[in-house]
C-alpha cells in the first residue's frame, strides 16, 4: 500500500504564519469602554455601523461586548471615541453565544493607546489612572 496523500508533508507543513505562529501574546486587561464598529454591508454599497463596548483589551487583540446580536463580516473597523482613536482595523476571530466577540488587530496598537483607553475606561481597576496631558 501507498502513503496516504493526508498524512504526507508537504511544502505548506514547513510554513509558519508571523502572525499566528510566531508573535507574542500579550495579556488581556479588563475594561470597559464605549466603542463603535464600522464595516460594509452588501459588498461597497454602504457602511454601518454599530455601537460596543470593549471588554478587555491588549496591544494585538480585544473582548468586544454586542448590544444585541447581528452578523459581524469577517474585517471591520473600530473606533473608540472617548479616547481619540479612530479605525483600528479589525479581523473576527471568534464570535460567542453570549453578545461577545474575541477580535485580533490588523495592527499592534501603542502602549500610549492603551493607556489613552485605560483612562477613559469605566472599569474600577482603572480609577486611578491620570491622564498626561503633555503625551497628546
């Protein structure tokens, strides 16, 4: 009998992703922030937007809390207005039962960005947080 074409490496099985495979995971902090998703509906035709809150965060990912429940493309934008940050881009990766979604980031977002957030955040961990108002 032959190899068994599924159980035979191939070149894809020596490839790994920076993105999945290789980059740090950074620890998610709990807060809580008034957030909005923006995408497209009905391929360009036109965009909406929803309102959120993010639930946890850290540089390269977020818990994002839905208000009710509707389908979310894979690729939106968020934005964060209380803290002046305006569409990070954003990649579903896990869409739960409970009004929550586990998104990653197209981009790593700044240590200066997510203290910004912290600031803003209405979660008790973060009451003490000052805002510097030389760093904007």
């Amino acid at each position: 009998m032959g190899a068994i074409a599924g159980n035979r490496p191939s070149y894809l099985s020596r490839e790994e992703s920076f993105m999945y495979d290789r980059e740090t995971r950074y620890r998610m902090e709990d807060t809580m922030n008034a957030a909005r998703i923006e995408y497209t509906e009905k391929a360009v035709m036109n965009m909406a937007a929803r309102r959120c809150d993010v639930l946890k965060i850290s540089m390269s990912g977020a818990v994002l809390g839905m208000i009710t429940q509707f389908n979310l493309p894979k690729q939106f934008y968020l934005d964060i207005p209380d803290a002046r940050i305006n569409k990070i881009g954003c990649l579903l990766m896990r869409q739960n039962a409970n009004n929550t979604v586990e998104v990653r980031f197209l981009s790593l977002i700044t240590q200066k960005e997510l203290d910004r957030i912290f600031i803003f955040s209405t979660h008790p961990a973060h009451r003490d947080r000052k805002l510097d108002v030389r760093s904007w």
